[in-house]
C-alpha cells in the first residue's frame, strides 16, 4: 500500500495535469495522495498561468508601447514644456480603436471646465486629456488628474520638447520598461491568482463535502481538499486562454465567472460518483471473493467429511472383517461336532 502510494506521488506535473482534466475514472488514485503534494501540484498550476498571462500581458504592452512610439515620432505635434506648462503647437484628438485609447490635446488658456467635460465624455474606456498645466488620465469611468510638476516630482526626467521625448522612449528605455512590466505583471498575478483560487477551492470544498454525503461516501476533509484543488484545473486552464483571448481580441463572455465555477462543480461531482462507482464494484468484487471462499471451504469441509465417513466404513469394513476371520479361525480350532469313533471293545 505504501509503495503505491509513494509510487503515485512521483507522477509528473503534466501527467497529474492531464488526468486531472481528461481522467475522470482515475481521480480515485488522489485520494491516498498525501494533501502536500496536492498543494505542491496546485501552486505549481498557478505559477504556471500566471507565467503564461504575465508574458501575454507583457507582449500587449510591448505591442502598446510600440504604437505610442510611433505616433510619438509620425504624428505627434510639435511642443515645448518650461516649469510645469504644456504648450503644443496645435490640438490633437486621436483615438486608437484597437486599445479603445482616446488622446486629447488642448494647451490654450482659453479652454473652460464645460469643454473639460466634454472631452470626457468622449473617453469610452481609457484615455487621457493633456491640458495647459495638468493632465487627466480616465480608465472604465474612473478619472485621476494631476499637475505636471507634482507627476513628475520625484523622477530625474528632463523632457522640453518633442526632440527629448523621443529620446526618453528609445528602444533601451522600452526595454527596460518591458522587463519591469514583466516581474509587476507576474508577481500580481501569482498574488491575486493564488488568494482567489484558495477560496475557490474552500467554497468547492465545502460544496464536495456535502454532496459526498448525498452520495453516502463520508470522506474526511483531506481528501476533499484534494480533489477540489484538481476539479478546479480545467477551470483555471480556461480562464487562462480567456484571458489572453480578450487581451488580444476583445472577445468578452458575459457569465464565464459562473461557467468557471460550473465546470469545476461539475469535475468534483462526476468525481465523488466515479469513486462511488469503484467502491460498489470493488464492494462487489470483494463480495464475489468471499462467496467463492466460503463455497471453497464448504466443498472442503464437505470433502473431508465425506473422507472420514469413508475412512470409517473402511475401519468398519477391516473390523467386520477381522471379526470374522477370528471367528473362522475359532470354528476350525474347536469344532462342533466330535469326530466319529470306531467301538473298541471296552464298552462292553
């Protein structure tokens, strides 16, 4: 039993990976797993995605960075900035369709807060407004406004006109900007990833307990656990190319919050009533056995009751027959009837 166990324990990642997807008949070797070994599977999936979305999100931004700098060389007018004032030589409203991004310029002083809130209400999702002295950055409804000077305190940048910026974004700054955006995508996404994922698998658990029950299989919570962390990896493998699906196309569906939790439901039911399933079997396998023994030792028994009855004829058999021997052996010793005698004369 112990080899077994030690034997499953060595599985592969990828292998446990694709049982727990394509194997549903097999969930019952998770079981005797021990719950460490669950927990290594389980931090190694999320490291996984959130190494396969950090690298998507990272391209995206490559991607980003790339348009911004040649719209920036191309297209973007010409401007000088001296001690916390904008000014460009002429307006700009741009709008790229692919990122939903909408560009405002407008440097004059004559602008008032109604034309603000106009601008605003051009933005569908992100965008920003570059003003005279500030800059306004929108994102899904949310705004965030801050001056030039309080933005860039802090920061050893010096940009006076378009000539310095596009130096700023030169193929070595993107770079860079590339491999920061890199290690920050990865670690929030292994940070929120786990911390959500953990939930989802006390929630599955809790769910698991009771329909085990239902099923009149009382499992402990170890091995509830154990099956909720791999119900949940066809769900957790398809929110990673959803994710990157809408990163690159938009593609949106509605309710896939629900359908993500539908699915590992779903896995750990089909689970619990696999695992019933080869308890009964082997319940009845068990059953067979025992059958057949208790015919074998009945037969047995049987079979030896037969040969000491035949032992004990043949005992009777060897008695009756000494029994007769001895008694031939006495009628020829002592006879029955006397022999004849001749009359010798003495009777007289």
């Amino acid at each position: 039993m112990e080899q077994d166990i030690q034997q499953k324990n060595k599985i592969g990642f990828f292998t446990r990976m694709k049982f727990a997807i394509f194997k549903l008949e097999d969930y019952g070797m998770f079981l005797g797993e021990n719950l460490k070994v669950a927990i290594k599977y389980f931090f190694v999936l999320i490291l996984l995605v959130s190494v396969i979305v950090a690298v998507a999100t990272t391209y995206d931004f490559y991607n980003v960075m790339n348009r911004m700098k040649n719209y920036i060389e191309n297209e973007l007018p010409e401007f000088t900035y001296e001690e916390g004032i904008l000014n460009f030589s002429s307006q700009v409203d741009a709008y790229d369709e692919k990122y939903d991004f909408r560009l405002i310029i407008n440097t004059s002083e004559s602008i008032d807060e109604k034309q603000i809130s106009e601008y605003k209400g051009k933005v569908n999702e992100f965008g920003m407004i570059l003003l005279k002295d500030k800059v306004i950055f929108l994102s899904n409804g949310t705004e965030l406004e801050e001056t030039y000077l309080k933005l860039l305190e802090g920061y050893n940048i010096s940009i006076n006109n378009k000539t310095d910026l596009e130096n700023q974004i030169s193929n070595p700054t993107i770079n860079n900007l590339i491999g920061i955006a890199f290690i920050y995508n990865f670690i929030a996404l292994f940070v929120s990833n786990i911390i959500s994922t953990i939930s989802d698998i006390l929630i599955l658990s809790i769910f698991g307990w009771i329909a085990s029950r239902l099923c009149n299989i009382n499992f402990k919570i170890r091995p509830i656990i154990v099956l909720a962390i791999y119900s949940l990896t066809l769900s957790i493998v398809l929110a990673t190319l959803y994710t990157i699906v809408y990163m690159f196309t938009g593609f949106y569906i509605e309710y896939f919050n629900i359908i993500y939790l539908l699915i590992a439901y779903i896995y750990m039911v089909a689970a619990i009533f696999m695992i019933k399933y080869d308890f009964m079997k082997q319940t009845e396998e068990l059953q067979k056995i025992i059958e057949v023994q208790e015919k074998i030792m009945k037969d047995m028994e049987e079979d030896e009751k037969e040969e000491n009855e035949n032992k004990e004829k043949d005992n009777d058999k060897k008695d009756d027959r000494k029994s007769k021997e001895k008694d031939d052996k006495n009628n020829e010793e002592e006879p029955s009837i006397e022999p004849n005698r001749e009359p010798d004369g003495s009777e007289i």
